[in-house]
C-alpha cells in the first residue's frame, strides 16, 4: 500500500512508539497518587508537558492534555463561551470540530460571523479585520486548511484580535505536521489545538496550549486534572508521545524534512498537470488538492485499487454529494470541486510512490475520460 | 475492481439507454451491438460516484456476450453480489441505464426466434400483474415481463401514481427478476404523447370529454405489447386486466370480469380481435380481494402498492392544471342557461366536463346544475337541471362491430349500468344509439362499449 494520506492521519513513528512503550507496560502510574509509581508518573507528565510547551512556543502551565483534536477545538471555543449568548467570529475554512461547536452555540442564541475567504484559498484579514469588534468572545482561525493546505496568515490574525481584545483560538491540527508553530510570538489571548495522529503519534491525545487557557472555563466536569478543563486521568502514554511526536515534526531538523516533502509534491503536481486548489498560496509541504474532471470518490476508488490511498475532496454518503464549503467559498466551479482529489504526502513518502501514483493516474485517466464522453 | 476497459460508446448501435440526472447527477449510458439475439459488445459511459461507475462497468462485462433475455435477467441483486458496492441506491442508476438500453434494442426492432414455451407479461408494477407473473412461472413458462414507460410528468401532483412511474417499472423489473425471468422496459414515452395524450388534449380544447384509458388499451398498449411480444417470440401475452375472453359465434368477444366491482371489461371495449387472440386475462375469473389476499401470502410486495387510477398520467392531479400544463390556455368566461343568461363565470371552459357539477359555483334558485355542454369555440358554459341532461339518441363514430346486434346495454363509463338500447350501424362507421330511457353524463369523446348480456358486442367513440 501506497500511502499518500497524512492529512487523514498519520503511520505511527517508530521513533514516537519507542517512546510511548513503557508507559503501556510498567509506567502505568496514576499521576494524582502520592506512592513511588504515581510520584513517577507525574515527573513523567510533566517532563512530557513541558516538551509540549516547548515545541509550540508555550509555558507548560499553558498545555491542556485533551483527548484529541476535536476535544481540544470544543475545549477552546466552548470553553469561551460558557456565559450569556454574545458573538464570535470563525473563519470561513474551519474544520467541522469548529464549525459544529460554533452551530451549537448559534442554536442557544450566540451570533456566528463567518469570515470570507480569498480564491487563492486565504482567509480574507482585511474582512477579519471588520468583522472582529470589541466584546467579541472569540474567533477562530485555522492555521492551515486541511481542506487544500494553505496556510493562513495568523500572525495578521493574531494582531487584529488582540487589538480588540479578543481571544483566538488557532486549529492547528493539520498545520503542526507541516510548519513552524510558536504560539510565544503572537500577541493576545491565543489558544491552539493540535493533535499527536497527524504527527505519526497516536489517535486520542491532544492539547490546547497558551496563554488563553487560562481564560477559559470547563465544559465537562470531574477530578480537576488539566486546569480543571479536562477532567480525567491523565493520559501519560499518550502525552509522552504527543511531545515526543512534537519534537520531531516542530523540531531543528523538521525543516529540511518539510523542504524534501515539499519538492516531491511539486513535481507530482508538475506530472500530473492538473488544477491545484490554492496553488497560488503558501500551503502545507506535502499537500495537494487535485482538481479532477471526474468524481472525487471513483478516483479514490480506482487508485485504491492500484493499492493506492488518497482521499475525496468530498463524500457522498447520502447520495448527496455536497462539494468541500471551503472550496465553494473560494469560488471553485462545482464540477472541479466534487472532482477534487486530496494527496497528501508524509516524512516517509519515497519518489518511488510518487512515480506509482503519476503510473497509476496514467492508467486510469484514460477510461475515466471515456467513461465521462460516453456518459452523455 | 471496476474494469474501465468497457468505458466507450458503440456508433450506430443496436440499443442505447441512458439513466440518472437525479439529486447526485449520477449520469449512465450504455450503448448494445447485437449479433443476432447476443450482445456482442456492451459498452457504458459513466460520470458519476464510485458505486455508480462500479455498478455500470460490472454490468457491462456482465451482459456482453449474453443472450438479450439472459441480459434482461441482470438486476441489481447480481450486481451486490458481483461487486463491492457501498450505496446500493446508486447502483441502481446503472441497472436502470442497462435495462433502458436492452428495451430499446426490443423497440428498435431486436427479435427472437419464436418459443412455445414463453409468455409475455404486461406488468405495471403493482400486484395484478405481479400475480399474473407468478401464475405463469408456477405453470412453468419462461415469462417475460414487458413494463411500458410511457409517461413521465414531474410536475404532477404525485407523479409516482402515474402507472409508469420510474419506481413502477423497477417494481415490476424486481419482481421478475425475483423470479429469475427476465424484464424488458420500453420507452415509448414520444409514441404515447402522440398517440394518447395529445389527442386527449386536443379533444378537451375542443370540448370534448376523451377517455383516453379505452384509447390507450384499445390501440395503443395492447398494441405495442403484442407487437413487442411477437418479437420476443413469446406464444403468447398475459395481462392483470379484470377482464374475460368469450368465443361467440367465432368471434373472440372481451365479456365483463368475474368481480363486478373490479370489472375493466370497458377498458378493452377497443382492441384489436387479432390481437384479443395472443392476449390471455388470467385474472378474469378472480375476485380481486382473492388476489391481493393471495399476493400477500405469496410475500409480493406489490400488493403493498398503491393502484394506479383511471387516466393515469393526471399523475393523481387534477384535469385543469394537467392541460395547463400541456399549453390549454385556460381563459375565465362565462356560465349561462339555455336561454343565455349568464349566471356566473367559469376559469376555462374545455376543463369542464358534460354532467359535472362540482366546481360550477352557481346556482337557480333551488335547482341543482349540471353542464350541460362546452361550448369550446365560445369558451361558455352551458348549465341546466339534471333532468335537461337527459338524452335518449347518441351518435357513435369509429363503430367496432364484433357480431351483429341490434339490441345493446350501452355503457358509457366504465363499471356504468348499461342502458338498454336498440342499436343500428351505419355503412360509414357511424352508429345510432335509441335508449330506453334518459343517460345524464354522455359527452362527445366518450367510448360506448356495447354489451350483450357480459360480452361487448360492439363499441364506438360518442360523436354527438
């Protein structure tokens, strides 16, 4: 199996598994216990934490341990917004983890701003910038789009908000795997989520870190741990990998690494010779959102069975397709967006699969056209 | 694996089908080369999602190389069990895209060499004809299922009453393929507009009152089921009509239904005695509670659909916004009296029928009104009491005489007690009907089916 699918989630990292083994065996420890194995367990958290905070620019104090990516958007912008119905502002490009909170908070009478796009795939500050009022209790930006991998200008973000006074919460779920992340060098009340199964950690561990944290209230309820904002013992295993997974990919040598990933996507994108959606911008390095003439999931399909794995740009499970919103929002013809086809490479894509895919498309390009001619 | 190698077109085929278009744009086409009764090559085009093109490309390897009546047995069963579908309502634009191809190579004049052993089964879809199906397996024939698409009227209020609804025809297609037999769906949606509709149309913007079910029977579907039938080489056809077949003096005589409430003798009052002589009504005799109570043991799930309804392609609509429909200008003038005064206005006077009462919105007095006549050309109503309706000599055209009468019961609807007549053809295809007493709802256009006791003698279309 070629796997050409990072975004979706990550292969483990041996490097990370290593790391993360003891604690699934003998570290089993309890962090709130006062014996040997606890008092261990939580000079491990600790150690852990602090990994966190330093790969991300943050004090450790500022690092909530989450149960994932999603878990952490909903910490951050539920958390926001726990007192009497007032507005928000989200990016148009934000992920469902995001936009479904917003839609919970909209149905119990919050105002929801939406802001714009740009074609080339960016959000549109200067629309940020007069939507985002004083009292606001939050906005949202992505980092990056896991939709197409551009990436979004958060330090322009980051000033309009603080000049407000309004908090930001940043999903960097998709951009932690891709691009410098500091969140010491923005100004204001930020928060930013990431999650370790992009990062080749594993699946169910997150973190909200910064210095918003602080601000924000708990929306579930138990023994305290966290900050008091995510009650539960502490996944020790989990955290020790998400730092170490943050070290790697947020570390010295994670730009040359990026720099290699970035090529590679150029070339199969000069190969293939097909639209990019956000082409234009800055995007995540092993990113590629192709714009086919065909069905997004019959590609999926067809290079799966060349034991190929990319992604739709959209799903069709009702048999409703609805194109990506985000692509609508950048004005992309229909046609093109339920077309769309999402490779994205990783740390251990070889040119070797970038030539199967290239072979691969060659293969099926042909039938797919006639297929698509003899349909009408 | 979805084998796109079948992905093309055939020039100058011998059939072509198309599907889809629908919610998900899914769109399917499938193109036939028959050497003799094989498909020598399939060939399909697809834009659609992965479970569509699957299902397409699957059943294009699936039916080339078959024989046309092994093909018309693929339906969607087989394609869940040949390939890995996640949505099997998508699969379904391709099955209907591979049928609509394999119906158009019958219509376009693919034939079969002639079997005694098959029979050819009208089907609608709903459980009459689903009974009919299962009797001529349980006998042992090789049944073919014949389902005509002959309406397709979106806008109709409820277009899946129409008895050709896109959900009928894959009724009836599971249905046979249930059975292991295979079905056939003709489009004959351009000829039916032609033949039926318009002349429906035409006939209410002349004020007159079709009945477009005896036309439709009479000379349109029994006609191109039998030829259809022929062609496949069927001994014979079946159908679900609550009708029987007598044999009188030598002539093949359609004789009222065994159940009186279900009778469609009327319906048949038109066809062709050549083509009465291929036709069987197996369900003749039956009482139709007895079939739906049998169709429910049987587990048809036909029996669960609703009844198609007399002049179905209203699509459970009404008259007037139907010819709207149909580009009947619909102009407001007046409703008179026989002596012309105006008591009223109606909103299009061809939308009203000789008889009808409601929807006049007038009154005299305490007299109850009935139309009396349209007055096409004038756009005028004319209404009058019950008993001015009354008349005792009808003028027939296009008189089908099956044996020599001169004493009929006229019925000028369908399940109407017939009034006794005296009946006299005339050498110019005309007739005169004398009733023994007053008919009330008789309207140019009408059919007359003429009875002897059960069997229609005779027929003809209400001239005046």
């Amino acid at each position: 199996m070629i796997y050409l699918d990072h975004a979706a989630t990550s292969p483990p990292d041996p490097a990370v598994v290593t790391k993360m083994l003891p604690f699934l065996t003998g570290r089993f420890g309890n962090p709130s216990e006062p014996h040997a194995l606890g008092r261990q367990a939580r000079a491990d958290l600790d150690e852990a934490r602090a990994g966190i905070a330093a790969a991300l620019g943050a004090q450790a104090d500022d690092v909530i341990l989450t149960g994932g990516g999603t878990e952490a958007d909903n910490i951050a912008v539920l958390g926001r917004c726990q007192g009497e119905p007032g507005r928000i502002v989200i990016s148009a490009l934000e992920h469902p983890a995001v936009t479904r909170a917003a839609e919970s908070l909209a149905a119990r009478g919050w105002t929801v701003a939406i802001a714009p796009v740009l074609a080339d795939g960016q959000l549109d500050v200067m629309a940020l910038g007069e939507l985002v009022r004083p009292g606001d209790a939050l906005a949202c930006v992505m980092a990056a789009s896991n939709v197409t991998g551009v990436i979004q200008p958060l330090a322009e973000a980051a000033a309009i908000c603080a000049h407000s006074d309004v908090p930001l919460h940043i999903d960097a779920v998709q951009a932690a795997a891709g691009m410098d992340l500091d969140v010491g060098l923005l100004p204001g009340d930020v928060t930013l989520a990431v999650a370790a199964h992009k990062l080749g950690g594993p699946r169910g561990v997150g973190a909200v870190v910064g210095p918003g944290v602080r601000t924000l209230e708990p929306i579930n309820h138990g023994g305290g741990q966290e900050r008091g904002l995510r009650s539960g013992t502490e996944n020790l295993a989990g955290a020790v990998a998400l730092a170490e997974a943050l070290r790697i990919r947020q570390g010295d040598d994670a730009p040359a690494e990026r720099e290699r990933r970035a090529a590679l996507r150029d070339d199969l994108e000069q190969r293939l010779a097909l639209p990019v959606a956000g082409g234009a911008a800055q995007r995540l390095p092993g990113h590629a959102l192709l714009l086919t003439a065909y069905r997004g999931d019959t590609v999926v399909r067809l290079l799966d069975e060349r034991d190929i794995a990319v992604s739709a740009g959209s799903a069709c499970a009702s048999g409703d397709p609805q194109p990506d919103p985000v692509l609508g929002a950048m004005g992309i013809d229909q046609t093109f967006a339920r077309g769309a086809v999402r490779v994205t490479l990783g740390p251990t894509t070889t040119p070797e699969e970038i030539d199967a895919l290239v072979a691969a498309w060659a293969e099926i390009e042909q039938g797919l056209d006639a297929a698509r001619e003899a349909s009408a | 694996m979805i084998d796109l190698s079948r992905a093309g077109t055939i020039e100058l085929p011998d059939g072509a089908g198309s599907a889809g278009g629908g919610r998900c744009d899914d769109r399917v086409r499938f193109t036939l080369r028959l050497e003799g009764a094989r498909l020598a090559e399939v060939r399909f085009g697809a834009d659609a999602c992965a479970s569509t093109t699957a299902a397409a490309a699957w059943l294009a390897e699936a039916a080339e190389g078959r024989e046309l009546l092994d093909a018309a047995r693929l339906g969607l069963a087989d394609v869940l069990a040949g390939t890995t579908i996640d949505s099997p309502e998508c699969a379904l634009t391709a099955v209907d895209a591979l049928h609509a191809a394999l119906g158009d190579a019958v219509v376009r004049g693919a034939s079969l060499a002639a079997d005694s052993h098959r029979v050819g089964i009208a089907m609608s879809g709903g459980v009459d004809s689903a009974m009919v199906l299962t009797g001529a397996v349980e006998e042992g024939h090789e049944a073919v299922g014949l389902t005509l698409r002959l309406w397709i009227d979106p806008s109709a209020p409820n277009p899946e009453r129409a008895c050709c609804a896109p959900s009928a025809v894959r009724a009836a297609r599971d249905l046979c393929h249930a059975k292991g037999m295979p079905h056939f769906m003709l489009d004959l949606r351009e000829d039916f507009r032609a033949a039926v509709v318009e002349p429906f149309v035409a006939g209410y913007a002349a004020g007159e009152t079709p009945n477009p079910c005896a036309t439709c029977n009479g000379s349109f579907r029994f006609d191109a089921i039998d030829a259809v039938a022929s062609r496949l080489g069927c001994s014979e056809w079946r159908t679900g009509h609550y009708a029987r077949l007598v044999e009188r003096d030598g002539a093949l005589l359609v004789a009222r239904g065994a159940d009186p409430d279900k009778d469609q003798s009327a319906m048949l009052a038109l066809v062709d005695p050549a083509i009465l002589a291929r036709v069987r009504l197996p369900l003749g005799e039956r009482i139709k509670r007895d079939v739906v109570a049998e169709a429910e043991t049987k587990g048809l799930a036909a029996a669960k659909t609703p009844e198609s309804q007399e002049v179905c392609f209203l699509g459970g609509g009404e008259l007037a916004p139907f010819l709207e429909r149909q580009g009947v200008e619909l102009v407001p003038g007046p409703i008179v009296d026989e002596e012309g005064v105006e008591l009223g206005t109606h909103h299009g006077a061809v939308a009203f029928t000789p008889g009808q009462r409601r929807g006049l919105g007038v009154s005299r007095g305490t007299d109850a009104l009935h139309v009396l006549k349209v007055d096409a050309p004038a756009n005028t109503v004319v209404v009058a009491t019950l008993e001015r309706l009354g008349r005792r000599e009808v003028e027939l055209r296009d008189v089908r005489l099956r044996v020599p009468c001169d004493r009929v019961g006229a019925s000028f609807r369908v399940r109407a007690e017939p009034i006794p007549a005296a009946f006299e053809a005339h050498a110019d295809g005309t007739a005169t009907l004398l009733l023994d007493r007053d008919a009330f709802q008789v309207a140019p256009g009408q059919v007359a089916a003429l009875y002897d006791g059960d069997c229609i003698v005779a027929a003809g279309v209400v001239a005046g």
